[in-house]
C-alpha cells in the first residue's frame, strides 16, 4: 500500500481559508493524510468547509488558550486509535501532538514549541522535545514503526538556514535545539528529505518582515522523520516550495508498505 503524507504548518487555519492559493492546492492534492500545524482555533471555530471533508476523517487538538497553537490530521485511512497529547500535564495544554496509530505505522502530528524570544522557552521545549523522545524510543524497541512530521521549530544544520552565522544565537538554532535532532538522529530516526536531496537553499519557512521568500532567504523548519527500520519503505521526500498561503511552505512523504521494511509490517 502507498501512502502520501503532507504536513503544513498553516499559520492560523481561518486566516488560510480565506486565501485562494490555498484551496488551489487544497482542493487537488492527492493526498492520504494532511497534516496542519499553528491550527489557532478551536474545533467549533473552524471554517465549515474544513471541519468536514468529504473523504477525510478529521481530529484535531487544540490549545486551552484560545487562538494559539493547536493541530490537525485529515486522513482517507482510518485509524486503528488517535491520542492527543504526550499524556504530561504540564506539557499538553498547547495542543501540539496529535498521535493517530494505523495499521503499518504511528504518525505524529506535532507543532514543536518555539523557544522564544531570549529564550525564555527553552527549557520548556527542552521538556517536551525529551519526553517525546523517550515516548519514540519506547515505541521504537517495541518493534512499531514511526512518523514524526510537523513544525519541529529547529534548523538542524548550517546547510538548513539562509545565513547561519547571523541565525547563531537565534530561537530555532540554538545549540540545545540542534543537539536535540542530534540525539534524534543518534536513536535511529532519519529526516526523509536528506535522502534524497542533500543540497543547499532548501527551506520551508521565510519570514513576512523581510520579503524573504522572494529572495529564498529561508529556514529549513518542517521535517517528517521516520525509524530506522523504514527506510527501505520510503518511496519520496520533498519540499513543496511552489505552494503559498502562509509563511511556511508543505513538506510530504511517500511510503510504500508493499517492499522491505520492517519484518513487523
């Protein structure tokens, strides 16, 4: 079975509702399972045509403050059970994780936290971004296959940002948070995109205050990383830098569960 994955961080799913551009890609993509992030609304709050789309199941998490974080899953596939949160108190009231288990794999829906300005949010990223993983790495010798998409808020590697000296320092590459994808990576995760494209210049987010996309001067911040075991099983990774509607652009994923992979399929 193939299976095409797309995650979006759409930056207020009201404020993308409105704008033509994106019910061009919208209304013609293929595919299975779409993934928003910064949804910034709650359920009752979303435009009617969103709430329910013919041929999709939709969940959704929401944060307890309103008009702040939040995500959402559109999926052709049912799925076998859907969790939201992390099940930490302390580290769900933003609705940033929906978990949506399926036959062949779970797949994480998350809009990591941004560590803010000077910082002041670090440790509570730092947090969440841990409890995550041990969550993953449990999963992982477990033998379950994992996919892990969203707005990680964090440019991995020079080669991810459009100026790395001038992002030293700054929300999104501190050393903590790059470390963090290290460690990722070290427990046998693979960010999908380097698997096929290893080259410069390619980004997901630009900022609105600079006119930056017009000049790609960009950051690499939308990931889908999957488990070691899976690799074989990844069929494409790419960045949808053409798509426009909010300051992030998608990513997606193609998975085939008909060849390789994990003898657990």
């Amino acid at each position: 079975m193939s299976i095409k994955l797309v995650s979006w961080n759409v930056n207020g799913i009201r404020a993308v509702a409105k704008k033509d551009e994106f019910w061009d890609w919208f209304e013609n993509t293929d595919a299975d399972i779409i993934n928003f992030q910064e949804v910034r609304a709650t359920q009752k709050d979303i435009p009617k045509k969103l709430a329910d789309v013919s041929g999709y199941e939709s969940h959704f998490n929401e944060a307890e403050k309103k008009g702040y974080s939040g995500v959402g899953t559109y999926s052709k596939i049912e799925p076998v059970n859907v969790t939201r949160g992390l099940g930490i108190e302390e580290l769900d009231s933003e609705g940033r994780v929906l978990k949506i288990e399926y036959d062949d794999f779970i797949l994480y829906n998350i809009y990591f936290p941004n560590s803010g300005m000077n910082a002041k949010r670090l440790d509570f990223k730092v947090d969440f971004c841990d409890a995550l993983l041990e969550e993953l790495k449990e999963l992982k010798s477990q033998g379950k296959n994992l996919v892990i998409t969203g707005d990680y808020n964090i440019a991995h590697h020079p080669i991810d940002v459009y100026n790395p000296k001038n992002c030293e320092g700054k929300s999104g590459y501190l050393p903590e948070e790059r470390a963090w994808l290290d460690q990722l990576e070290d427990a046998g995760f693979i960010d999908t995109f380097r698997l096929f494209d290893e080259g410069e210049n390619n980004f997901t987010w630009w900022s609105y205050r600079t006119r930056a996309r017009e000049r790609n001067a960009g950051w690499r911040l939308d990931y889908f990383y999957v488990n070691e075991e899976i690799k074989d099983n990844v069929k494409s990774a790419a960045i949808l830098n053409e798509i426009y509607g909010s300051d992030h652009c998608p990513v997606t994923l193609e998975l085939d569960f008909n060849k390789g992979g994990n003898d657990n399929d």
